[in-house]
C-alpha cells in the first residue's frame, strides 16, 4: 500500500494550518501581534494553498489550481517576510504581491493546452 499524491496534500495541508494556528498562539501568548503575523502566515496561506491544489474543482476551469499556485508563490514570499523580521529588517510586502499578481495573470492569461 502506498500513499496517492492527494491523500499527502491533504496531510500537509493540515499540519500547515495547525503550524500557522500554533505560531498565532504562541506569540499572542506572549503579546507578539506583529510577529504572531508574520510567522503565521505562511503556513496559513501554505494551508490555503494545499486546500485548492487538494480539492481544484470546487472552482470552474484551472481557477483552482491558479489560486493554489498562487497562495503557495505567496507562502514562499510571506516565509521570506518572516525571516525579515525576525532579523529586525523592515518587510516588504509589496513585491510579494506584485510577484503575485503577476504569476497569476501570467497563469490567466495562458490557453488551454489540451488535455
């Protein structure tokens, strides 16, 4: 018996929400609301991005899949933000959402391929 590609999404998918949701916690705990977001979001949008890659069709045509594609550009960009502050430098948050939009309209933008 091995594990479908789908079923391991799924797990990742959980385990990243539960980081994100630990990270919240634990730096709220400590009064860290800025930090609380920083280190939480990329596993939170790491969750969001595995939740559409495991489950595209609820949205019609490759939507799903460019939305995934796009929370997990956005995962790696936030990740990069958190490693910023945590250093004590300034964020920069908007060229990750530029990256974003771009690779999401890049994605829109391409025709259908075939099957």
């Amino acid at each position: 018996m091995s594990p479908d590609p789908t079923t391991l999404l799924a797990y990742s998918t959980v385990l990243f929400l539960i980081f994100g949701l630990y990270f919240t916690a634990a730096e709220l705990a400590h009064g860290k609301t800025r930090k609380a977001f920083w280190y939480s979001s990329p596993f939170l949008a790491a969750s969001v991005s595995g939740f559409f890659f495991t489950s595209p069709f609820l949205i019609p045509g490759l939507w799903g899949l460019r939305i995934g594609a796009v929370f997990m550009t956005l995962a790696y960009g936030l990740g990069w933000q958190a490693i910023r502050t945590m250093l004590g430098r300034r964020t920069c948050l908007k060229a990750v959402l530029i990256v974003c939009v771009v690779s999401l309209a890049i994605s829109a933008s391409a025709a259908s391929s075939g099957t």
